[in-house]
C-alpha cells in the first residue's frame, strides 16, 4: 500500500485505549514486531463481526493483538502460545495487569508441540490466528485446521511479508525460503477445499480464510 494511502487510514482510526497505546510502546522500545494499527484494526473488525467464542492465537508477542481481540469481543476466550520467555513473561504481565487473565491462557512453549497437544485434549475453536515464524506457517495450519469448527475463521498475519511474496523482482537472497513457503502456503490455502480465502494488502498482508460449513458444501 502506498504511504499516502497508508497515512490517510491510519489517520482516520479514533483514538487508541491508553492501555493499548502503551503496550504499543513497550513494543517499540523492545522491537517486539506487535501488528500494525491498520491490520489491528482489520482483525479487531473481523472478531466483531464474527464473534468468536473460542480463539487461539499462535504468536502472543507481549498479548497486545491478543488484549485487543478481546477489546473487540469482550465474551471471547482466548489462547494464545509464545515460544520465547521474556516475551511470554511480559505477556502474563500486561494480561494480569488489565484483569484479563481469566480470558485469556498464555501458554509458554512451541506451537509445533503446543498445538497438537491442544487437538490431542479435544480443543475446539472458532477463530484462529497465527502470526507466528513465517517459515512454519504451513505446519501451524495443519496442526491446527482440526481444531477449527465449520464455518470458522483463520486469520493469517505476514502472508504478504514485506510485498516480497507478490514481487519476484524484490527477491531478497536473506529471505529466500520464507518468501518461498509463504507463497506455497498461500497458495494451499486458496485451493483448500475446506477453506475460501481472500488476502487484504495492509500492513504486512493479512489472510482471511473462512471454513466451509460441510452442510452448505454439499448442497451445492
Ligand atoms: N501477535 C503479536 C505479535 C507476534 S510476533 C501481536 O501482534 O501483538 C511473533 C511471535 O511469535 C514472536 O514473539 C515469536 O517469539 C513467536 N514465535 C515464533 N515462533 C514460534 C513458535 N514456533 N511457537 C510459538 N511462538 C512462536
Ligand atoms: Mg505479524
């Protein structure tokens, strides 16, 4: 998306909650890379619309996306899994600090190990988001699709990382494989046929897929 662009939506969103704005901040002095208040705010305006129950979250970061989904749908409950300890640390900080730790479980560990677990226990799901290593997304998505119910939403944040995955001519040698398995990865989804999928340009590109309702699927 082209800055003025970019600049004239950003501009246009009220004000930030003081207790988002602050998180924000700590994730900028610590370079923890939270969503961008464009693609928060598509994702916020998705769980109103949607409202989802049950949402798991792969990538918590320090809880800021996991905080403002809530925001958006107060009577969710969320889970969301952090592979590192000093942001999984700050993350149980900042969700207790704002009394949220009763809706949202911040589990410390790898999604890889994590996310079988929870299929494994019979976890069920109506929103999924991974925003987590964009090499792995493949694998999330596999290990967490039983999980979603039908006529569910995944949300994938980074499909797009950097306009790379759309430009063969940016073609970055540093990033070859994740621009490679991003481009895969967005390519299974958009021919999976349990899933439709659309893919949003701002920020770092966002993913929508929605999971087929089985019932609709073979009425038609
Ligand atoms: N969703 C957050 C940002 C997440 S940044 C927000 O917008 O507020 C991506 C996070 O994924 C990082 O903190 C990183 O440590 C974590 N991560 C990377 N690989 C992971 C894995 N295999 N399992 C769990 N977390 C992982
Ligand atoms: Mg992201």
């Amino acid at each position: 998306m082209n800055e003025e662009l970019q600049d004239y939506l950003s501009h246009l969103i009220p004000e930030t909650p003081g207790w988002a704005v602050e998180l924000e901040t700590q994730a900028k002095a610590d370079h923890v890379p939270i969503m961008d208040c464009l693609s928060m705010q598509l994702v916020m305006q998705l769980i109103r619309l949607h409202q989802p129950r049950r949402i798991l979250e792969v990538g918590t970061a320090i809880g800021y996306s996991a905080l403002r989904m809530l925001e958006a749908n107060p009577n969710a409950s969320i889970v969301t899994i952090e592979l590192d300890n000093a942001r999984y640390q700050q993350a149980v900080q900042n969700i207790k600090k704002l009394k949220k730790d009763s809706q949202i479980k911040v589990i410390h560990g790898d999604a890889l190990e994590i996310i079988p677990a929870l299929a494994t226990a019979g976890e069920v799901f109506d929103c999924i988001f991974i925003d987590a290593a964009k090499g792995q997304y493949q694998r999330f998505f596999e290990a967490a699709d039983p999980m979603l119910a039908s006529g569910g939403m995944l949300i994938s944040d980074n499909v797009l990382f950097r306009g790379y995955v759309a430009n063969p001519e940016l073609e970055n040698k540093r990033f070859k494989t994740v621009i490679q398995r991003l481009r895969a990865y967005n390519k299974q989804l958009f021919n999976h046929s349990a899933y439709t999928s659309t893919i949003i340009p701002i920020g770092d590109g966002v993913a929508i897929s929605y999971k087929n309702n089985q019932e609709g699927v073979d009425q038609a």
